[in-house]
C-alpha cells in the first residue's frame, strides 16, 4: 500500500504508481477526509458530497461543462479524480475505485490525482484527502494486498 495526502489547492500529484500489466491484479483507490473546493459551500468528500448527506444538490453536478477537468458521467465539482499519465483523460475516483489490471497495460504511465475543480479556482480551495492505493488479487479480493515501494518504484 501507499499513503498520499492530495491537497484540494494543487494540481495534479504524481504518485508515482504504474498500473500492472496483469489481468488477474487490480489497483485500489481508496480516499478518506474532507476539502473545500467552495468556501461558500463548506467541506465535501471525494465524491464531492457534503457528510453525512446523502442529498443531490444540483449545483455541484459538472458533467458535460468543459471548463472541469473531469466532466464525463456523473461529473460533480470538489470530487477526487484521477488519470493516468500527463495526458490521460481523467475519470473519477470518488470515495473508493477499484481498476482492473490489463495484460496490455501501459506501465509506463503513472497515477495522478487532483480535486475536481477549475483551474482558475484552485486558490480558494483548502484541506486534503488522504489516498491509499494497493494492488490487490481480482481472484481473491480479500487476501492480502501488495504495497508500492517507492524507491524501487514497483509493486513488492
């Protein structure tokens, strides 16, 4: 496993975690705490919800506004997202996204994460999640996970 902390008011944090090029592995994200991404709307989750309301509030909903880094299907303003590479395309991580390993997989590229927010924004945010990240067996999702070493830059 590897911890980060993923501050609302920065941009995109390079993990240094590449994907495994494994089909029977998975990478997950997981993400805990709260940041602001509007002062006037106060601390949200990394689903971009405030806590403990389960209530949908229309005026965080993003998708299809192409000023937000993520704006794809259920785009929300202040969750966490996530790409991989300088120029993968974002997509969102919310509380907890588990993402399947591929034979193919580009282990070149490494996991960047930010807070969904524009970049002209970003100075008025504050606060961080904390991010764990593990590698974990598709086949048996409860055994035991593997850590990213980050000196080695691999999974061990």
């Amino acid at each position: 496993m590897a911890t980060f902390e993923v501050q609302a008011s920065e941009g995109w944090l390079d993990t240094g975690v590449t994907l495994v090029a494994d089909h029977t592995k998975g990478v997950s994200i997981r993400a805990a705490g709260t940041w602001v991404q509007d002062p006037g709307w106060g601390p949200v989750e990394a689903d971009g919800s405030k806590p403990n309301d389960s209530r949908y509030y229309p005026h965080i909903g993003v998708e299809g506004k192409k000023e937000w880094p993520y704006h794809g299907s259920g785009a929300k303003a202040g969750q966490l997202i996530g790409k991989w590479g300088e120029d993968g395309p974002p997509f969102a991580i919310n509380k907890h996204n588990p993402i399947s390993g591929e034979s193919r997989a580009d282990t070149t590229r490494t996991l960047r994460l930010m807070i969904n927010d524009r970049s002209f924004e970003m100075d008025t945010n504050s606060g961080a999640l904390t991010v764990t990240i593990a590698l974990y067996d598709r086949e048996n999702p409860n055994g035991p996970s593997q850590r990213w070493d980050r000196i080695a830059q691999r999974w061990v």
